[in-house]
C-alpha cells in the first residue's frame, strides 16, 4: 500500500499562485509514476499532470500548460505541483495520484486539497 497525502491548497486570488505537495508514505515510492489530477462541482475527474519516475517526462492538459509545472522529490517520496496564474476555472479538488510503472490507471489516490480561485 502507499498511503498519499496532499497539502497546500486554499484561497488565493486570479493571477495568483500556489504550490501543492503530495507525500508518499508506507509501500516504497519507487518505479510510480504521478499523476494529479481535479475534479471542480458537478464536474467529472480530469488529468492535469504527470510525471514518470525518475522526472524526466512530463505531461500536462492543455488547459495547464504553460501555468502548471509538476516536479518530484523522490528523495522525499513527494510530488509537487506548481499553479501559477491561476484562474476561478481553475478551482477544484486536487488529487494526486500513484500509477504503477506500465499501466494507465492509478493504483493509489490521495484525499485531496481543495483549490479556490476567486476572480
């Protein structure tokens, strides 16, 4: 099991920035990809970002890039997401997400932070 635990959401203005984190705990961090992923109200889940194990690739929506930038520590068993620009579309409950190397669908999900842009 891994145990996935975001952090740094809030409130924070248009054209503002935040930074979320996502620790990994219990099973080893080792060979997962990460992913986060949103969900605003009356919306379905949508991917914003990955990155694979060792950081070399990432990926963004087209509706973050250029804004977002996803980064790991693994040296800390954590993944970031840096939101810059931020936008009211961008509000939502963040997810971040732990994907066995090979497969598309994430094995493990953290509890989410929420994400509140006010215009």
């Amino acid at each position: 099991q891994v145990q996935l635990v975001e952090s740094g959401g809030g409130l924070v203005q248009a054209g503002g920035s935040l930074r979320l984190s996502c620790a990994a705990s219990g099973r080893t961090f080792v060979g997962y990809a990460m992913d986060w992923f949103r969900q605003a109200p009356g919306k379905e889940r949508e991917f914003v970002a990955a990155i694979n194990w060792s950081g070399g690739r990432t990926y963004y929506a087209d509706s973050v890039k250029g804004r977002f930038t996803i980064s790991r520590d693994n040296a800390k068993n954590t993944v970031y997401l840096e939101m810059n620009s931020l936008k009211p579309e961008d509000t939502a409950v963040y997810y971040c997400a732990a994907r066995a190397a090979g497969k598309v669908s994430a094995d493990y999900w953290g509890q989410g932070t929420q994400v509140t842009v006010s215009s």
